[in-house]
C-alpha cells in the first residue's frame, strides 16, 4: 500500500514536471515563430524610429556639406564656432567679397546681428578680458570690486579704477611726467545710473543716432567696468588730445603698461563706434601687446582668442 502511494506521489510529480517543460518549450516556439514574423515584416509593415546613431550620421553628413561650402575653414583656425555654422553661411551670402577666415571672425564678434537687439550678458565679470559693447551689456547693479581713486597728481577729483588698473594708470602719468608730459584722467568709472543721464543728454543734443556713435547706452558702457579711462593733457580739449605729444607718447608706449586705444581709426565697424583718441582700456600687458603689434581691436581679439562668444 504504501508502494503504491509513493508511486503515485512519483508519477504526480514527473506529470507537473512534465507540464512546465511543455509550457517552457511551447513558449520559446511561439516568441521564436514571432521573431521571424517581425523579422521578414516589410518597413511600411513595422516602421521603426532611426537610431541615435543614424541621426548622428545624418547630421555629421550634413555639417559636412556646410563645411565644404565654407572650404573647411575649421580645419584652418582654431576659432570655428560649430553652434554658428548657419551663421556663418548666412553672412557669407550677404558678405560674398570677405574671405571665410573674416567671414567667421566676423560672426564671432556678432557683425551679422544688429546693434543692441542681439544682446549677451558681458561675461568674464571683474577680470581684465571683460567685453562689453553694443551686444555685450552689464546690468544696473554690476559695480566692479576694489574702485579705488586715482591720485590727483594724475586724474582730476573722484576719478576711480580698478585697483590694477589704477596703479597701472598711475605708473604710465608718473613716466609721462618724467618726460614733461601731462597725461590726466577725466573720465573713468560710471555708474549704470550716471550713464543713464549722459546718454539722455547726447541724445537730447544730437539725437539717438548721432549719440550712439559717440556714447554707449546704460549697461553698454566701457566705463561701467571700472578699466576704461578718457585723457587730457590739462591743456587743449580731450578732442583735441590726438594733436598733442601725450598722445604721441600714448601711441607708443600705451600697451607697456597694459591699456589700448580702444576705439582706433577704421575699426568703427568691429567696436560700433567713432574713433576716439582719447578714450584707452586696461586689458593687462600681454593683450595690450598682441593687439599693438596685430594692429586689432579688442573685439578682434575676443573673436579670436578668447573664444567668448
């Protein structure tokens, strides 16, 4: 009796064994019968998104195509900006006498977009290599660190830089005056608010076109950054400081001390702005060389060396 329990037991187990191999086996014929079925499907049967890597595919093909339209001038400079590529095709369009090399460094300092509508906030806050112009704007609070007054052996009353760039100033007046030359600061620092006022006036005299050739709107001012500094020699007008030996002396030996004439002759186009022999920055004396000797202007430089854009 007991035999024949033990039996059954036996066989009731080997049948439940046998039921889930059935199970298992007739499960892997019907998922491998439908694997074949989505495999032999036509595309229009079973359309499937393309892959990461086909996209990947098609848009290097494409970037390549605009490449070769630009002779594959981002093999040639290190300055090739991949975000501005339709950019660049765009103006070089509208720009068909510029070379590709000017064409992108031209887009890097943003020439293809109008003045003021095209608009960044200046980066490289309270540094040396801080852009800022008619597409570059700091905001009503932004006050430079360490303003610190000019000794007024160099600068009329209240005139402040940045501390380096102070002491830089008054280290070029102090070796302009060994010379008996008189090199004296009239404009430095403004305040966002200061601006504002100034602006209005210029356009009130001369009308908002004139004004922005000569004064940058609030928040686009140089002078908001605490580096730039507006000259005089005590004696003839400062729209006059080119006819003067300080301005001779200025021409040679500005970028020895780290300032530039900011906005030189024929760069109205690369700065926005007339030229002005009065007005110098601070950018420290490795740039200031670089631009001296390249004969460029600031936004040149950042379009190309800095890479700020």
């Amino acid at each position: 009796m007991k035999k024949r329990k033990r039996k059954l037991k036996i066989k009731k187990k080997n049948f439940s064994i046998f039921i889930i191999c059935l199970f298992l086996i007739t499960f892997s014929i019907a998922k491998g019968i439908n694997l074949i079925i989505n495999a032999k499907k036509s595309p229009k049967e079973n359309p499937i998104e393309p892959t990461t890597e086909k996209r990947v595919i098609k848009l290097k093909s494409t970037n390549n195509k605009k490449l070769q339209e630009l002779n594959n001038i981002n093999k040639k400079i290190d300055y090739f900006n991949d975000k501005y590529i339709n950019r660049y095709l765009a103006y070089k369009k509208n720009h068909q006498n510029l070379n590709d090399k000017q064409i992108v460094k031209d887009v890097n300092m943003n020439l293809d977009q109008p003045h003021y509508e095209y608009k960044n906030k200046a980066k490289n806050l309270n540094l040396e290599t801080i852009l800022v112009n008619k597409y570059n704007y700091l905001e009503e609070d932004y006050i430079p660190k360490k303003l610190e007054i000019i000794d007024t052996n160099y600068a009329l009353k209240n005139m402040k830089l940045v501390s380096y760039a102070k002491e830089a100033f008054e280290n070029l007046a102090k070796d302009a005056k060994k010379e008996k030359l008189k090199i004296i600061a009239m404009s430095t620092y403004r305040s966002y608010s200061y601006q504002v006022n100034l602006y209005n006036r210029y356009v009130k005299e001369d009308g908002k076109a004139a004004a922005d050739t000569y004064s940058g709107r609030p928040g686009h001012s140089e002078h908001q950054t605490g580096l730039a500094v507006d000259v005089f020699n005590d004696i003839e007008t400062y729209t006059n400081f080119e006819k003067t030996k300080e301005f001779d002396w200025m021409q040679e030996h500005a970028h020895e001390y780290g300032f530039i004439l900011r906005f030189p002759k024929d760069k109205e186009k690369e700065t926005g702005y007339q030229y002005e022999s009065w007005h110098y920055r601070y950018v420290g004396k490795e740039i200031a060389k670089y631009i001296k000797d390249h004969n460029i202007s600031f936004e040149e430089y950042c379009a190309t060396k800095l890479k700020s854009w």
